[in-house]
C-alpha cells in the first residue's frame, strides 16, 4: 500500500481541518528537537504546487519525510492541475486538493494503491479556490473560492470521490485597497474545535464569517459575521488548542490579530506586526498562521520578510514575538507542522525550495536541518 508507512489504521486517525492533520495532545516534559521516536521512519509526504507559468511544477508532488532528521524527499509527481492546498480525509484514504484555476474544482485522490490515483474532478462553482478542508463528520468537503469570493460544500461519496455541490455561500462587498479588495475574496475555510461551525476568511470584505453545515441537506446557515480594520485584509486564522483563542494573520495590514473565541463568535482584540521591520523598500506579506500542538507558541510565514516569525502565547492568549529566523528561501507561502510538532516545514514559492526546521518545544525556536527539498514552486505540504 502507498500509506503502509503508517498503515491506513494510524492515518484513519488524522483529521484535518486543513493543509497539515490536527495536532496531538499535549504531552508533558516537551524535549527541544526531533521527536525521540524509537525508531526513525520515513513517512508520507505531499507538496501542493503551482502548474501554471514559466518554472511551474508538474502536479502533486508524492514523497516522504524522515522522522530522525526531518529530510524531505520527492519521488513521483501526480499531474493534477494547480493542487495549491491538501487535506486528507478522516480514513486517511482519501488525499483532497484544490485545482486554482478560473474554472476552479477540487480533485479527490485514493492513497490506498501503490501510487495516488485520481477518483475524480469536481467543479467547486467558482473561480481560484485557494484553501479546502473536509468537515469533522468527512461527510463534505468544502473549499474557499479566492476569485469569486464564495465557499462550496462538496458531497463525498462512499469511494471518497466527490459529488456535485449542494451549496454556494457568496460573499459580497469590498475593502479600502482598490488593486486587492474591489470585491469579496475567501482565502480560507476550517471547522472551530469543536466542529460545530465553519469560519470563512474574506480578504476582500476584511471579514470573517461563521457558518454552521446541515449534514442532512449540506446546506450552510451564516451565523456571524466579523468585521476587522478596513484595509486589514485577513488571510488565514488558526485556532488555540483550548478553543477559547484564534489568531488571524492579515496579509494586506501585515498583522496579527488576537481574538477570543466561543460560539462562532470572534472577539478581535490586540493587532500587532506581524514580523520585525522588513528590508527598506520592501511590502511584507503574511501568508500561514499555526499554533503549536501545546498551545505555547504560534508561527507566521512572511513573504517579503522572508521569515517565520515565532510568538510566545501567554496563559490569556495574549502574543510576544520571540524571533523571526529566515525561511532559507524566498516568499513562503505555506508552513507546516509534522503530526509531532517537532518539525515545521517551509515552501518557498519563489526559490523552488521547501525547508525543515527543528522545533526547540523549550523555547519555540526554529533551527534548519536537513538539505532543502528542491521542487518546483511549492505552496503547501502536507506531513502525515
């Protein structure tokens, strides 16, 4: 079997609201550096990418990290058109991934053979889904449409493959910025903790809305909607992993804004940079945002800056920057935790590079190990 690094009966576990699977418990006594793992293993790896453009990657790249040095490795690429954001389903059979294209769709993918094979296409009923997640119950997947600014339910079917849509959410309105928000732009969708609602990150209308998801007819409710600063332009939010924080990473602001949680309801609160002062001249944009799996630090990818900022995060969620080291390449558009915490890994869009760092779980801190995985224009990974 293509998963038997794991075994489907580990990965059935994993269920993800996003790019990487959930995060462990904590654990007590975190020991900085790699996960003290009895024994090294390589595990499944896959690198979402652009295909579109000079440079371009071929596909889905397919490939392995190693658990003992955080080395990544690709070694076949499935020719699917734009995969830019995985997520894999609560089976661990099933691999889902955006096709951000005009006439945009979301690509099921069995991992159970010897090699990915694609199930089937499905129209996600707009333009440019950026961002995908499989709801808590993996009976729909839903996916964010950038472009045309809307979020589509996806039915799965019982081989995982996907059904035509059973709604459309469109997002109405605009921002300040005319070049980035004449009109509604959702950058991201991911279930709260509790998966009860559904939270939408608009770019353009500098909002974030909750929806709860009938799973009897697939049909969304809007619930709240949230208004950040004009201008802001939220990207991505990661939730704390009590569920009483999130964090939202805004691209066009350059900050991140603390808020509380409960319900589906955000309560923004303090913003702040989302990185030290880039290079004179240079416009900083944040992309990823993640907590890690003990709730103490978050991280933030920044292009421009070129880095991934680290904050502490105090008992009341509250953030301290703690440091900012370099991604190691250019304009890091993704970063991801391994299921341990004990690695974070960095596409680099415009370097052709995916770096591995080692977590220090004692301090936050990022040291990189490993030689950069060399791949085309890299946008996601996805460690299982």
């Amino acid at each position: 079997m293509f998963l038997g690094v794991l075994g489907v009966g580990v990965l059935g576990t994993l269920l993800a609201a996003g790019c990487a699977p959930p995060a462990p418990a904590p654990t007590a006594g975190p020991t900085p550096g790699p996960n003290p793992t009895p024994a090294a293993a390589k595990r499944p790896l896959f690198v979402g990418t652009y295909t579109d453009g000079d440079g371009a990657g071929k596909g889905l790249g397919v490939g392995t990290w190693d658990a003992g040095s955080g080395q990544l490795a690709v070694s076949n690429v499935v020719p699917v058109a734009n995969p830019s954001f995985l997520a894999i389903a609560p089976s661990g059979e099933v691999l889902y991934a955006v096709d951000e294209q005009k006439d945009g769709g979301v690509n099921a993918l069995e991992l159970t053979g010897a090699a990915p094979r694609t199930i089937n296409r499905q129209s996600s009923r707009g333009a440019g889904p950026t961002h995908l997640c499989v709801h808590p119950s993996g009976r729909y997947v839903l996916a964010a449409n950038y472009d045309s600014g809307s979020v589509v339910v996806l039915p799965v079917r019982a081989d995982g493959g996907l059904d035509p849509a059973t709604d459309l959410a469109q997002h109405t309105g605009t921002g300040p910025d005319p070049d980035r928000q004449d009109g509604p732009h959702a950058h991201q969708i991911l279930p709260d903790p509790t998966g009860a609602y559904l939270l939408a990150v608009d770019l353009g209308t500098d909002s974030i809305y909750a929806y709860q998801l009938d799973l009897a007819t697939g049909k969304l409710a809007l619930r709240h909607q949230v208004r950040l600063r004009p201008g802001s332009g939220p990207r991505h939010l990661a939730f704390h992993p009590n569920g009483r924080f999130a964090y939202v990473a805004n691209e066009l602001g350059n900050t991140v804004i603390t808020c509380g949680y409960a319900d589906g309801l955000l309560t923004p609160g303090r913003e702040q940079p989302a990185t030290p002062a880039p290079p004179a001249g240079t416009r900083n944009y944040p992309a990823e945002i993640l907590v890690s799996p003990d709730g103490r630090f978050l991280y933030v990818s920044n292009r421009g800056a070129d880095n991934v900022a680290v904050f502490s995060v105090a008992a009341d969620g509250e953030l301290t920057l703690v440091g900012a080291p370099s991604c190691g390449g250019s304009y890091p558009r993704h970063i991801g935790l391994d299921p341990t915490g004990a690695y974070l890994f960095a596409a680099n869009q415009k370097s052709n590079t995916v770096t591995s760092f080692v977590v220090d779980r004692a301090t936050g801190g990022l040291s990189p190990v490993a030689a950069p995985l060399v791949t085309p224009m890299p946008v996601c990974t996805l460690a299982l």
